[in-house]
C-alpha cells in the first residue's frame, strides 16, 4: 500500500509488514490507537473496544510477536515501536477513515480548491454527512444552511454564485456576516440589486469582499454550529451535493478555510451606481 510505504521513509523507518498488521485488523489499529495514551487493564481495553476477551486475546499475542505491545498480567502497553508507529500512523489512519467514508465521491471532485495545509487535515473536520438539493430546488438556498443561518450570530460565506433571496435574508438578520464572492457576482449585483447591496455594505455588522483571483470552488459557509461544503467536480458537471458536518474541528478547519480566501479578498466599501458606468 502506498500509503504504508510513504510512512516508511526515513531515518526511523518501520518496517511495512508491522503496519499492516495494523491496518489490516480493526481491533489491532484501535487497541494501538488506544494505548498510546498510556498503559490500560484489560476491563478497561474491553470496554473501550465494545468486545470480549476472547476475542481480543489473540489480537494482543499477534502484537506482542510483533514487539507492539507487553502484557504484563493484565495490563497492557505499548513498546517503544508501538508508541513510534502510533505517531505516525494515526494522522494517515485519520485521513484513510475520513476519505473511506465517501471514496466514490472525493475521488470524482477536484481536492485543488483546498490549500495544501488544509487538505493535510481534511480529516480535522470529522464525521460529516452528505445529502443533494433537488432539482426543483437549485435555485434556492439549502435548506439546512438557511435554518443554521437564522439562528446563528455570525455567518461566513464564500460562494462563485448568489442565490436570489440571499441578500434578502442577510438583510433580514441583523447578525455578524462576512460574505466573498467573484467579481462577476459582484457586477452583477450592481447592476441588478444596486440599492439593496449599498444599504448592506454601509451596515457595520456586514462586510462583503470580492476575491481577487481565479476559482473554482462552488460554495463554502460556517454558521455558530455547523460547515458546509460544495466541492467542483473533476469533469466540471454542476451538481448540488452538499456535506455538512458539526464538530469543532469541523468549524475550526473551515474558518481557517475561510481565511485562507480572505487574504486574497478586497473589502467592499462602495459600488458605482450603473447610470455612472
């Protein structure tokens, strides 16, 4: 396995057939994973695991001959190896889990939009779910995201696309919100929705901004409690499949997401009415 081989590279270099028998074995990869906080009794490992002894006993032998783990009388802890491998194998079983989850879709979406310090702790975001907006609703903002937004004190947005009633609702909630968007957006919106648009940006609690640079990256926001993510297919089809995840890591990764683009946004102070164009 690729992955495997890449951990094995360098001075401390651990040989692939013990990280297999890691991964290979649910039972083996978290009982590793568990023991690198510290030495655990058997009650404690079978609890955790959600199993039986019998079950777990020669899962321990196997990683004793590997010189992963001692068993002394009933308690259980990890080698010097062990402790090596379970540093360096645990972001990359991280990233395994996280991508496992939905393989067909990250493989057919363009990870590019992603910075490269982010996409190394895409699995930072945790456990997500993923659900698509019907056809007869494309036009419209996402439900869930637009039930977020009302009961949330601050939003963050990045969209290469603005939805008809998306200036009406931040209008609408007088809360905290950063919105980026592409110059073509922007000029559209001057020119259709001038009035509406200046009043938002003369609002001390909304900032719009006009990133700077090419994208193409359909969609991103953070609400208090959730981030959503659209992410561009490969082949460059539109679809509207939306994940949605809640975890603090999840928020934390996505404002970082969100002021990744920001430093590449200008602040919009004022818009030149269309009759002076």
């Amino acid at each position: 396995m690729l992955v495997t081989r890449n951990l094995c590279e360098g001075r401390d270099s651990i040989s692939i057939s013990l990280i297999d028998t890691l991964v290979n074995s649910e039972k083996r990869k978290n009982l590793l994973l568990l023991l690198k906080d510290g030495p655990k009794d058997m009650e404690t490992l079978l609890t955790s695991l959600n199993t039986k002894r019998t079950a777990l006993l020669p899962q321990i032998k196997i990683m004793e001959e590997k010189q992963l783990l001692i068993k002394d009388d009933d308690i259980c802890e990890l080698t010097i190896i062990g402790n090596m491998l379970a540093e360096k194998i645990e972001p990359v079983l991280n990233i395994l889990d996280f991508f496992d989850e939905q393989n067909d879709y990250w493989g057919t979406h363009n990870l590019d939009v992603i910075p490269p310090h982010l996409l190394k702790r895409i699995s930072e975001i945790g456990t997500y779910t993923m659900f698509e907006t019907p056809l007869s609703e494309m036009f419209e903002i996402n439900k869930a995201f637009e039930e977020g937004f009302r009961r949330s004190t601050y939003v963050a947005i990045f969209a290469t696309v603005l939805y008809p009633t998306t200036l009406e609702l931040i209008k609408e909630k007088e809360i905290d919100v950063e919105y980026i968007t592409t110059p073509e957006v922007i000029e559209k919106i001057r020119t259709k929705q001038y009035e509406q648009f200046s009043e938002l940006i003369e609002s001390d609690h909304i900032k719009f901004f006009q990133y700077n640079k090419e994208i193409n990256f359909p969609a991103f926001a953070l609400i208090d409690d959730g981030f959503f993510l659209i992410m561009p297919r490969k082949d460059r089809n539109f679809e509207n499949i939306v994940l949605m995840a809640n975890s603090p890591g999840a928020l934390a990764w996505g404002r970082e997401l969100f002021e990744y683009y920001q430093n590449d946004s200008t602040l919009i102070n004022s818009l030149e009415h269309p009759d002076n164009s």
